[in-house]
C-alpha cells in the first residue's frame, strides 16, 4: 500500500499536470435564446461567434416543424439541399466542427429562403503558450493580471498555482488518509 506521502505526492502531480492545459470545447448555440427558427438574422449571430476546431454548432428547434442541412457554398447560396453533406432532425442537434473551414448550414422544405441559414468559419486551435510566456510572472498590474489563454481555452498559469497549493494545503493538513 502506498503510503500517504506518495499518494499526496502523485495527486499533486496528477492535478497539475491535468491542469495545466485545460482545453474545453464551446458549445455555440445558433441563434442563442431565439435558437432555429424563421425571420432571424444568422449571420449577425455568427459574425459575433469565434468558432474553432473541436467546438460544437448546436441547432434547437421544433423537431416537427424545422431541420438542419450542411450543405456547400452553392447549396446555400441558392437554398438547395441537393447534395447535402449532412441532414439532422432531433431538434437538439449537437454538429462538431471537426475541421478548419467554412461550414454552410440551411433550413430545409423552403425555410432557407425565410432566412434559416447560417455560415460559419472554424478557425484552428491556437498554439500552446511558449515556455518564455508560462514564466512570465511580472508584477506589473497588466502582466499579472494576463492570462495565459487563447480565447477562454487553456487555464492560466495563476490557477494551475492555487490548484497545486490549495493541494498541498490540503493533504498536508492530514484531513485525507
């Protein structure tokens, strides 16, 4: 049995390496609260949505009543299914981004043409932060105050350094094993 030095040890370890590079897909839901529906302005939605590789483009709608097509550059611009790359109609449609590229998305049975469609551009992920800038610990407000984030994506290096010392605060104390 591993004694419980050891053990505090390798769960110090094990929580900031799992830490440190904390990446989360975001799940962005079209339309927000106004979800799928006719008479809504898509490419204002997507226009203030960043969209990269790994996240998810969620369709919620009427299951009866609507359904979601991807579709090419074409299929969109003349609100045709012809082709269609893909078909969803559960209502709750959760569609990854597996790729960086344009995806076109459009309404079937004519909803296209009454605005239910949308375009999205998924950018890569950004690059890991540089070993120069995960040391960077200034004490200026600005530089202390950075994250070492891309967009949301990767847990600063201010956490990893509470998580692993609230750790060590706590097996120290003898309140686990």
């Amino acid at each position: 049995m591993a004694s419980s030095t050891q053990l505090s040890l390798f769960l110090v370890l094990f929580i900031f390496v799992s830490a440190a590079y904390v990446v989360s897909a975001t799940d962005h839901i079209v339309g927000a609260n106004k979800g799928w529906n006719p008479g809504f302005n898509y490419t204002l939605w997507a226009n203030n949505q960043t969209f990269y590789v790994g996240d998810l483009i969620s369709f919620r709608y009427q299951k009866m009543m609507y359904n979601v097509f991807e579709v090419n550059q074409t299929g969109y611009d003349n609100c045709t299914t012809e082709g269609a790359i893909g078909n969803w109609t559960s209502g709750k449609d959760f569609i990854p981004l597996k790729e960086a590229k344009r995806y076109y998305f459009i309404g079937g049975n004519g909803q296209c043409f009454n605005g239910m469609k949308v375009s999205v551009l998924v950018h890569p992920l950004p690059p890991p932060p540089s070993s120069s800038a995960s040391l960077n610990l200034s004490s200026n407000s600005s530089s202390s105050a950075q994250r070492l984030d891309f967009d949301g994506r990767f847990m600063g290096l201010r956490a990893n350094l509470v998580a692993v010392f609230g750790a060590l605060m706590w097996f120290g104390s003898g309140l686990i094993l």
